[in-house]
C-alpha cells in the first residue's frame, strides 16, 4: 500500500495522497457548482427581467416608445426624478462626510447608537418611512396646522417627496465612507495638524483625497436609488400627475392604465439611468487599482 | 524649547495609560522614552504633541503653561511609527505642505517653498526623489520624507512615535546614526519613543525607561544599564539571568556563591532574585566556581554566548553567559565541557516587584568574597550591549 506504483502518468493513490487529494477534488466541484447557480441566479432574476423591460418598451415599435416618453407627463416625471436626485443626493453627501467624519475621527458617548440609527433606513421599510413623513406634515399630522397657516405644502408635494427620498437614501454614504475612514486611522489628518494646517485645509487636502473614491462609489449608490426609490415615495406624493410622479410612480401608473409599451418605454429609461450609473461605479473599479496607491499623475508608472 | 510636565495622568477607560509623570526636558535634549508595548510612551508622546489632553496635570512649553496649547501653536513637528506620507501628493508636495497651508501673509513665496523643499530633500539625501510618490519609495525613504516634511516648518522639538520600528536592521541602523547627526547639527529638541532598548542606548542623550504609565527612572544611557534602580529596569534593558536569593544557616547563596555581605539584601523582605547580565558572568576552570556544563555556543560576530547548565539549576533556565571571541578563540569553549561559572557583578532585588519603595539600591562595593569565588562587584562595570 505503501509503495506507489505507477499506473499511466499517475501514482496509485496512498491513503496520504487520497487524503491530500479528496477535499481538493471536492473543493474543485463545489467551485463549479456555486459559480453556476451564482450565474444561472443572475441570468434569471437579473438579465432576464432587464431583456424584457426593453424588449416591452419597443413592442409596438420606435415611434411608440419615442411618444410614450416625450409624452408632458413622462417628461415632467423624468425632470421630477432628477430633480429630486439632484437635491437629495449632495444633501446626503455633505450629510454622510460629516457623519462619518463625526463617527471616526472622535471619540464620543452614544456613538454606537449613532451607527445604529444611520442604519435605521435600512431596516425600516419605505413605506413605512412615508407614512411617518405623512404623520408628521400631513393635515392631521403634528406639524400640519402649523404649515396650513403657513401655507407650506410638504405632503403630496415636491418637499414630501425629497424628504422621503432623503431619508431612504441617508446611509448609503456614511455607510460607504466609515470602513475607510476607520481603516485609515487619524495619522494623516494628525500630521497635517501638526503641519500648521487648520480643519479645512486637512479636510480638503488630506482626508477628501483619501476618501473620494469610496465617496463616489457612495454617491453613485445613493444617485441610482434616489431615482430609483418607490415605497416612501408613493406614500407621500399623492400621484398628481404632471406635478409630483417621479419615473418609478409615473410606470406605475401607466402600467395600472394597461398602458404596457409607455410603462415600458419610462422604465427602460430608468433602467438605462441605473445601468449608467453602474458603469460609472465600474469604470471607477477598473481605474482604483492604480489609484490606490495614490500614483495617479504623471510619475505614476515612470517607478515601476 | 525646554519641555516640563507636571503630575500629568491619562486614562483610557479604566486603564491608566500615563500616571502621574513629572518630568523636566531641557532644550536641545535628545530623549528616549522607552518601555514595553501599552507603558505609556506614546500616549505621553502625544500628550507633549498635544494629540492627547490629559486629565490632570500641566504641560510646561519654555516656562508657559501649554496644556490646552493645540498642536498647531506648540512648534512641534511629530513623526508618525507608519510615516503618514499623503499618498495622493508627490514627496515635494509632501515636503511642502507644512509651507503651502501657512496663512498668506505668512506663507513664503512659491519660489521660496521651492528652495526651501530642496534643501530639505538634499538634507535627508533625496534631493532626487521630489516627483516621487510615496508608494515608490522604501521604508527607510519614506521615514526620511516624513523627517523631512516634519522638519519644513521649523518646529523647535521633534517628536518621533517608533521612528526606526518598521525598518530592517541595516537601515534602521544608518537611520539611527544619521537622525543623531541631525540633531547635532539642527540644535532641536527631540523626544523619541521605542522599545528597543538598544536603539536607546544607541541614540539618546537621556533615557526615561517607562512601566505601566510611570517613570522607572530617568538617565544617561550608561546610568540606565550599569545602574538599574528596579528589576524591572534591568529586565528591560538587556538580557539578564535571574537567579532565587537562598539563605541557608542564615548565609545567602546564589547557587553555591556566598553573597551574604551584599548591602542590598538587608533593606528588603526575606525573598529576593540577583539579576546578572551575560556579560557579567566569568567562566573559568571546573575547580574554581559554579560547577556547569556549555550545553549551548552560538559565535555571534564579536561575542560568543554560552548557554550554561549549572549544578542545582533545572535544565530547562540555563545561565547565559557572553564571551569576547579573543577569550573564546583562546579558551576554546565547547559544548560538554565541566566550567566554574563566577559572578563578577550581580544586583539584588525584591522578588516582590511592588515591595520596591528604595532608594539605596545603588551599586555597592561587595562585601564579602566568600570562597574567593565572586570577583568584586565594580561600580561602573562593563557598559555596552
């Protein structure tokens, strides 16, 4: 049993080289089969899905969809959505650098509370954030006889709709932004301190540096889901056509009128939004290789 | 730029990461605050910086109260253990950076920075690496942009965490002599922290030797080796054997060598270790000592260490004893051999490390030569590593 012989190429298996070689082969089989069920998983609930969105959205052909989408109200929902995006999205930026901020470089009470609430849209369901956005500014809400005498209108209005997506879009940077700044530590911020630098040169020199590329990839998360979000915006928009749909709200509704090629046609848009976007956070993948190491400008290869 | 630090404590939760530490650093003094991991050196590193606040006490900056100083306004430029190079700017912008954030009517001209970087660069011997990122630089070059950025805004003390830590032991040991001329030549003060006691030895003018957020004792680097005033200072600094004081018919023994004259063993309690460097150790012929056995001869360069089974001792501590390799060359130790090991000089302690309230620990001249065994115990020894 000992001796091994050899039988074409291979030696006959010891119990040592069967012990070597078993949970290897095992290994190799359970690597083919999770890629394939990782594969056959996006294929059908990922692809799929998209190939039909565009394939409905030209069902009834070019001129449908072009109609469909440059219909005023699609339009209006299209400006709505970016609009909403582009409020939403640098509010959350400037509110997730300072939370993040907050959260790493000091040492405070209640900051694991702190962590935990920035997760807190996360775990609570949109619609259930829109309610509370409705409680509270609605007519009967807490704040309701104060803003009727006032005439603001939060709810059922462009205000409602950027608070909800606000807060469903809240943790997406901060999220993004702790691990790196927790990984990098406070040397860097602590020697441009020393260097005679004040709070917003060592923001803006230092740390900002550091972080932008885990920044945008926060940003971009947050972006495709700002225009994206529906549940919290449903509740609070009150579906007036023209005036508070987004894209999400505005397919619904043309799907709910039987409408199948114009929903299509809005949400192969929204689609396309996302699929940009995506490509952007690629893009900016493929490119942080070099980038790490911060041998961006020119020298940058000259080293290697 | 003279430093004093006045009953300045630190704690981290329940830990006292400084306590209570007086301390009076003149200016243009080269000082190592040395000990273990987690005794507190960085902390009180960063405390002087004004990276930390303490609880309680003062920090005295050229006579003025600083305490509440932050860092900017203390003239102090730190050196991080990993360099804190900003990877995303080149070495000449790392160098600079301390002059492009001065306030504008203090900032010097573009070509002023310029001038002013190079010579820094050429003074740490990269004049050639200004387009240079940090990435592409080594260990001991990106130390070197670090000295180099720190020094750009003219600080009057440098303050380095760790400075060699991450180096390999050549570079580390250029580095050590280089930042020794520099602070020759630049007339600043610097305060470094390490745990390596060689790299103290090596580089510093003054020694704090640290234990759990206190000093142990404070002094010239000779002072510190030849003369520990606690087991623990002598623990750390160097190799020691440890050897159980026996009293037997009331005579203390350390092995079969009559100690009992020795001052020391009268101001403590009744259970007390001799501590004894490799060095301070003499190995001579069967008859005359200790008897023992080289179980072990490693030649490393200029010395040779012997691992020593001595009579009554378990196998498993043996004495280790160093040679120079004139003697070793001449007497031809080898493993196996039958030695007499003899003590040329030793220091009592408590066994008890907190039964140290002493003060008259100092080395004295021995007593009693029993059995013309032990060799007197001289005051200034053998100093070296």
């Amino acid at each position: 049993m000992e001796a091994p012989a050899l039988i074409g190429d291979y030696d006959v298996p010891t119990a040592r080289s069967l012990r070597e070689r078993g949970p290897r082969q095992e290994i190799r089989w359970g690597r083919f089969l999770l890629i394939a069920v990782a594969l056959a998983f996006v294929a059908a609930f990922l692809l799929l899905p998209l190939l039909v969105v565009f394939t409905q959205a030209f069902a009834k052909g070019a001129g449908a969809y072009l109609a469909a989408v440059s219909d005023p109200t699609a339009w209006a929902a299209i400006k709505l959505t970016l609009m909403v995006a582009a409020i939403a999205v640098p509010m959350n930026l400037v509110f997730g650098v300072v939370a993040a901020w907050t959260i790493t470089k000091f040492q405070f009470r209640g900051k694991s509370a702190l962590i935990t609430l920035i997760d807190l849209p996360f775990a609570v369901s949109p619609v259930i954030a829109g309610l509370t956005f409705i409680l509270l500014f609605g007519a009967r809400g807490w704040f309701g006889v104060y803003l009727q005498a006032h005439d603001v209108r939060v709810v059922f209005a462009v205000p409602g709709i950027v608070l909800a997506t606000l807060f469903v879009t809240f943790p997406f940077v901060a999220r993004e932004l702790i691990p790196v700044m927790q990984a990098q530590g406070k040397d860097d911020e602590e020697t441009a301190l020393s260097l005679g630098a004040n709070g917003w040169q060592v923001f803006w020199h230092v740390t900002l540096p550091n972080i932008r590329w885990g920044l945008l990839y926060g940003v971009l998360l947050c972006n495709a889901r700002a225009m994206g979000e529906f549940g919290a915006v449903s509740v609070v928009s009150g579906h007036i056509r023209g005036l508070t749909n987004t894209m999400p709200l505005h397919v619904e509704i043309l799907y709910n009128e039987y409408n199948y090629a114009a929903a299509f046609a809005v949400a192969s848009l929204l689609a396309l939004l996302a699929l940009l976007t995506l490509a952007g956070k690629s893009l900016m993948e493929w490119r942080q290789p070099e980038l790490k190491h911060g041998t961006r400008r020119k020298g940058a290869r000259t080293g290697k | 730029m003279s430093i004093t630090l006045r009953g300045v404590s630190k704690q981290f939760g329940a830990f006292a990461a400084v306590d209570d530490i007086d301390l009076d650093i003149p200016s243009g003094a080269l000082l190592a605050l040395l000990g273990p991991s987690g005794c507190g050196k960085t902390t009180l590193l960063r405390i002087i910086a004004g990276l930390e606040t303490p609880e309680r006490g003062q920090v005295f900056i050229d006579g003025r109260d600083a305490t509440l100083w932050p860092i900017r306004d203390r003239k102090v430029g730190f050196v991080f253990q990993n360099y804190a190079l900003f990877r995303h700017m080149s070495v000449f912008e790392n160098v600079a950076f301390g002059l492009k954030v001065k306030a504008r009517r203090e900032r010097p001209a573009a070509a002023d920075i310029r001038k002013k970087v190079q010579s820094l660069l050429d003074l740490v011997q990269l004049e050639w690496a200004g387009d240079r990122y940090p990435s592409q630089l080594s260990g001991g070059q990106k130390q070197r942009v670090a000295l180099a950025r720190a020094l750009a805004v003219d600080p009057e003390v440098l303050l380095l965490d760790e400075p060699f830590g991450a180096l390999d032991a050549q570079v580390r040991h250029e580095l050590r002599r280089w930042l020794r001329r520099l602070h020759t030549e630049l007339k600043f003060t610097s305060i470094f922290v390490t745990h390596d006691q060689q790299e103290a030895i090596e580089v510093a003018d003054t020694i704090v030797v640290l234990n759990r957020g206190r000093i142990e004792q404070t002094g010239v680097p000779g002072e510190v080796y030849d003369l520990p005033q606690s087991a623990y200072v002598h623990r750390f600094l160097g190799q020691v054997n440890e050897l159980r004081v026996q009293w037997r018919d009331g005579r203390a023994h350390l092995g079969p060598i009559d100690i009992t004259g020795d001052p020391a063993l009268n101001s403590y309690g009744s259970e007390r270790i001799a501590l004894i460097r490799p060095h301070e150790i003499d190995i001579g012929g069967e008859a005359a000592g200790w008897p023992a056995v080289v179980r072990d001869v490693r030649v490393i360069g200029p010395i040779v260490r012997l691992e020593l089974c001595a009579d009554g001792r378990p196998a498993n501590e043996p004495l280790e004893a160093e040679v120079s390799r004139e003697r070793f060359d001449a007497e031809r130790f080898h493993i196996g051999q039958k030695v007499g090991v003899r003590f040329r000089r030793w220091q009592v302690y408590p066994a008890d490390p907190a039964e140290h309230a002493f003060g008259a620990t100092r080395v004295a001249e021995p007593v009693a030569v029993a059995n013309g065994l032990v060799a007197p115990r001289t005051a200034s020894g053998t100093s070296g590593g």
